[in-house]
C-alpha cells in the first residue's frame, strides 16, 4: 500500500504554512535561526492536534470507564488466578458488555505515528544535491530554501549522526549541530516521559495486565526507544516531536481537569486502597490495652466498657466498706 497521501498531505500542510509566514516574518534568519520554517514545523503540529483531539477526548472517556471496572477486574482475577486463559475470555467479555476498548488509551499516539513517519520521510530529502523538483507539491525554490533552513546555526536537515560528508554540505559546524540535535533529543525524551507520566498520574495504573503492559510501554519503552534512535532523526523531526510533547502537556492537563478520576481511582476511598490492598496496621497502644483487658486464665471475663471508663487507682464500688466491716 504506497504511503504517498501522507507524503502529500503533510507537505501541503507544511508548504501552506510556510507560504503564511512567508508574508509574516522577515526571511533574514534571527538569532541564527529561519523562523519561517520552525514556525510551520510548529504549526504543523498544532494542526494535526487539533484534528485529532476528539480522538484524545474519547481516549480520557474510556481511560475513565476502564477505572470504573477495576473492582470487577479485580474480582476476576482473583477468580482465575491459577487460569490466565479464563481470566482473558472473562475480561474480554467484561469490555465488549461494558463497551469498553483498553487499546483505546494508545490510539492518539497511534494516529501521530503515520505523521511522524511521513515528516520524517519528507525531511529526509532535504538535501543540498536533492533534483526532485515536483516531489509531493514541492518546488525546487522550496526544497533549497528548506534544505538550508537553520535553527540556531544548525541545519534542520542534519541530525546528531550526520556525517562529516553531509555536514561539509550543508556547510554546517559539526560541533553545533551535535549540541543543537542532542539538546533537542534529550527534551524530546524528558518530555515524552513527562506526559506518559502526567497521564498514569491522573488516571492510575490499570488492574488489567494487558492494560498495564501499555501503560509501562508508554512510560518505559517510548521514551528509551527514543534515547536511542534520535540520532538519526533530522532536526526538523525532533523539533516536530519536542512541540507535539510540550502540547501535550498542556492538553492533558485541561483535559484531565475536566474529566476527572473517579474517586476509587484516586486512593481516597477505602482504607485498604490506600495502603495497597492490605488491611491497615492496628496501633500499637491499642493492642496493648486489649491485652490488659484480657481475662486472665479461670477469671471472669472483664466488663470492657466499664473498665474502660473506671480510673486506674478508684477501687471497687463497696470495696472499702467491706474490708472495714471485716
């Protein structure tokens, strides 16, 4: 299946983008940087958000449903803690009775991937000896002109393992290039992480194993997945990926204010939830005093209640009468 309407179509956003700014910012670069450029890549960004927030919303509704269905999950698993096999089919019968998709939660990131792949592939022909000169709704005044754009001195084209070859051709310093692309890797990274953590945060972990797999994926394996592969990444592609981050951030933040937890979720209700599962310690004291006030072996059983309200040193009521009568 040939992938070219992507190619299309985040070229005639981008090139549309830039087009707009063209009339706005000076072409001169400030700072060391084409403005006119990042602010496409930016805007890029928030155009494919905004068209994709509806899916985010749903993502937040079924997080929210998959919460509210953790006591059952719960219940099941400890039904069928010995057969994983039932314990799948009683789950997936519990999602498709309650409506519910636990893959809902990753489809956002899911829907992005295809634009990611798409900049990327893009970007990729950036280059200095590049003739495609109709390629995806590119012009040659285009390509050349993004081909050189630069951010900070460093050419959105390179990367953090571009050659000395390429670099010679973008006649760009090796020295700036590294330090602009790893300080953009490393945000990329953090900031990755930060919103898979905002997201668990809020909504917990999930008692469901397939559920929570995705979760330590998200947290764990994107962001890793990330260190190591974002060397190879144009600058363009990263800066891309830095704003996305940032978004959604922000995003999830309203997001998340609007709709939030249930209160189960959030460890507030329940003792036991609170302390993990386990039954909450009994005070030290009070063991005590219930050891005082056991009977003693071939006693009668004390009366707690008035024990309980007696001082210590009141001797019993008749106590002293009777001795003096003795």
């Amino acid at each position: 299946m040939s992938l070219d309407w992507i190619y299309y179509a985040i070229s005639w956003i981008l090139l549309n983008w830039h087009t707009l700014w063209e009339k706005v910012v000076p072409a001169r670069a400030v700072l060391g940087t084409n403005w006119t450029w990042i602010l496409s890549i930016v805007f890029l960004v928030l155009t494919i958000r905004l068209l994709i927030f509806p899916v985010f919303v749903k993502q937040i509704r079924s997080q929210r449903a998959m919460q509210a269905l953790q006591p059952q999950m719960k219940a099941l698993q400890e039904k069928h803690k010995n057969d994983k096999q039932a314990l799948q089919r009683e789950m997936m019968e519990l999602y498709r009775t309650e409506k519910v998709n636990p893959l809902m939660g990753c489809l956002p990131m899911l829907l992005q991937a295809p634009v990611f792949l798409g900049l990327l592939h893009v970007l990729r022909r950036l280059k200095p000896d590049n003739k495609l000169t109709e390629l995806y709704g590119w012009t040659a005044e285009k390509f050349n002109s993004a081909t050189h754009s630069r951010l900070f001195d460093a050419p959105i084209a390179a990367s953090f393992n571009s050659t000395a070859a390429d670099l010679a051709k973008l006649e760009a310093n090796g020295l700036t290039v590294k330090l602009v692309a790893g300080t953009l890797v490393a945000i990329m990274v953090a900031t990755t992480y930060l919103s898979s953590k905002q997201m668990i945060l809020k909504t917990g972990w999930s008692e469901d194993p397939q559920q929570k797999m995705i979760q330590r994926l998200m947290l764990y394996g994107i962001p890793l997945s990330l260190l190591i592969s974002g060397g190879i990444f144009p600058i363009g592609v990263v800066i891309y990926w830095v704003i996305s981050n940032l978004f959604s951030l922000g995003q999830q933040a309203w997001v998340l204010s609007k709709y939030p937890p249930p209160k189960m979720a959030t460890g507030k209700v329940g003792t036991a939830q609170q302390s993990g599962g386990k039954a909450p310690a009994v005070d030290a004291k009070v063991i005590e005093e219930r050891k005082a006030l056991a009977p003693k072996p071939g006693a009668k059983p004390v009366n707690t209640k008035k024990a309980a309200g007696r001082p210590a040193n009141r001797p019993k009521k008749g106590g002293v009468k009777g001795k003096a009568g003795q």
